[in-house]
C-alpha cells in the first residue's frame, strides 16, 4: 500500500488549520487510496524515528512552517533526505521553494538531494499540478559532481576506518599505484560514499589519491593487521576481508556477529561465515580465522 508522510511542527487541527494541507492530503487519497501518517509536534520526536519514517514512506509532505521555520530546519531536513538512497515524492509547502533552495543550501546539498522528485506544493489546484523542481536550473550538476570527487579525494587521510592492513602488494597499474609500500602496516580510509562496490577490498592512500586493494579473483593484495582491530569493530574487519555480491539481511548480520563473539562454539568459524555470506571457503575462512 502506498503511503504519504505529513509532517509538521506544531500541532495540525485538519478540521480548522492548514487547509491546503487537509486539500492536498484528500486529493492524494483520492488518486492512491493509501495510507497516511502524521508526524506534527515535530520537537518532540527524534531524528531517528523521522528517518525511518522516511524510508517507509512513498511521498512525504512538509508545511511551510517547517522549511520556513530556520535555516538549520531545511539544511536538517535536507541532510535527512540525502541519506535516504530510495527516491522519493517530497511535496513542500513554499511559494518560492527554488529561491528557498539556492539561498539556503549548499551545490553540495542540493546535489546529495538531486535524485528525489521535489515538488512545490500547491495550494489552490489539484494534486496532481504541483510543480516539480528542475535541478538542472539551480546547480550544474556535472560540475559540482566533479568538485565533489575531488575533495572527498582530497580529504579522505582524515578518514580513518580505524583498521590497519599490511600491504601484500597492486596489480592495478598508473601513477596513482606507484611507489606502494610493499610489506608495510598502513591506515585503511572511508571511500563508501563514492565507492560503486563498497563490499569489495580496503581503500589506502596512493600516490597522491586513494586507491583499492582487493582479496578476490585470483588476487591477495592486503591482510587485516591484527592488532588494530578490536572487539568492537571485528564485524568490520571481517567483512572488510572477503568479497560478497549481495546484500547482507540483519538476520545474517546478528548472526555472523554472534559468530565474532563466540568463534569456540564453532568448530570453524571462518567456515560458519562464508557460508553465511555465501562465498567460497577457500582462502576466505583463513582471513576471517586470522581476525578471530
């Protein structure tokens, strides 16, 4: 079933108050027969239950108030949209929400938002005429996705994952491959946000840009260091260590993290997880072993 987010700061009274609220909700259950969820006196829930409201929600809807209300509101509200990877409706109520946009967010942040479809809610006309934001009228996305890649590149020695691999060695050729340091212990960094496979391998710093090294398809190029991984980020380290393709249930991430916890309840632990994640034993249960 479809299902539509009203959210709203203060109180909403649909009988007496935000009427073009009340209209745009009726015409939504008019078209969709779906399911509405209100969340108003907005102060009093937290951040996490309005994001996960967002990722079960189809369309959501914002009063004027809440964009109007400050600054920091719509840049929070955008940083909450950025993080949702689902593309949504967003339907929000602002006479001049393209002007609202380009005064008050970042090419950063509005790029981040680019892939939801952003309407500016009518008041006086059907649901179905509200006006969609055009992205390609605000921020040149080819240049600022440009600028993007080159500072998370340029930024990414202060982020540090905290595990540390010894360097096996790169058959991946180019300047930025040069000169690795073959044998060394070096910080592992954070590249998930422009990494297409973020399931494959360890990002370290190269010759001058990130690079990735890789423990699949023939090839051995790192081992976690041992020592820098804790007990608190061993679940981590362990899928750091392997190559899977699909994606990982909760169920199986409590599941292998029990394993983490209490490798002497198995007779192989190593084993238990790659079955788990379903890739082959071989070489993987002794990466995995060697982090237990």
């Amino acid at each position: 079933m479809r299902k539509l987010l009203i959210l709203e700061n203060d109180f909403i009274d649909f009988k007496n108050n935000h009427t073009y609220v009340g209209s745009f909700m009726n015409d939504w259950k008019k078209q969709f027969n779906g399911e509405v969820i209100v969340f108003d006196n907005l102060r009093h829930r937290s951040t996490e239950s309005i994001y996960l409201a967002f990722k079960e929600t189809d369309d959501i809807a914002v009063q004027t108030a809440f964009v109007n209300g400050s600054d920091e509101q719509l840049i929070s509200f955008a940083n909450l949209l950025a993080n949702i990877p689902e593309s949504k409706n967003i339907y929000i109520g602002n006479y001049d929400l393209k002007r609202q946009l380009e005064n008050h967010l970042t090419d950063n942040q509005i790029y981040r938002i680019r892939h939801h479809n952003i309407y500016n809610m009518s008041f006086e006309v059907e649901f179905s005429n509200n006006d969609k934001i055009d992205f390609s009228k605000i921020i040149n996305t080819v240049d600022v996705s440009i600028k993007i890649e080159t500072e998370y590149k340029e930024s990414a020695k202060q982020r540090l994952t905290g595990l540390k691999v010894k360097v096996l060695g790169c058959s991946a050729k180019g300047k930025a491959f040069e000169n690795l340091p073959i044998g060394e212990v070096v910080d592992t960094l954070d590249m998930s946000e422009t990494d297409p496979n973020p399931n494959r391998g360890v990002w370290i710093q190269g010759n001058g840009e990130p690079i990735k090294l890789v423990n699949d398809s023939g090839l051995d190029e790192y081992e976690i260091f041992k020592d820098s991984v804790s007990n608190e980020n061993k679940l981590e380290a362990v899928l750091s260590s392997v190559s899977y393709s699909s994606p990982i249930s909760n169920k199986d991430l409590i599941y292998i993290q029990h394993i983490i916890n209490n490798p002497k309840e198995y007779l192989n632990a190593g084993n238990e997880i790659c079955d788990t994640l379903g890739i082959e034993r071989r070489g993987n249960r002794q990466r995995i072993n060697n982090i237990l």
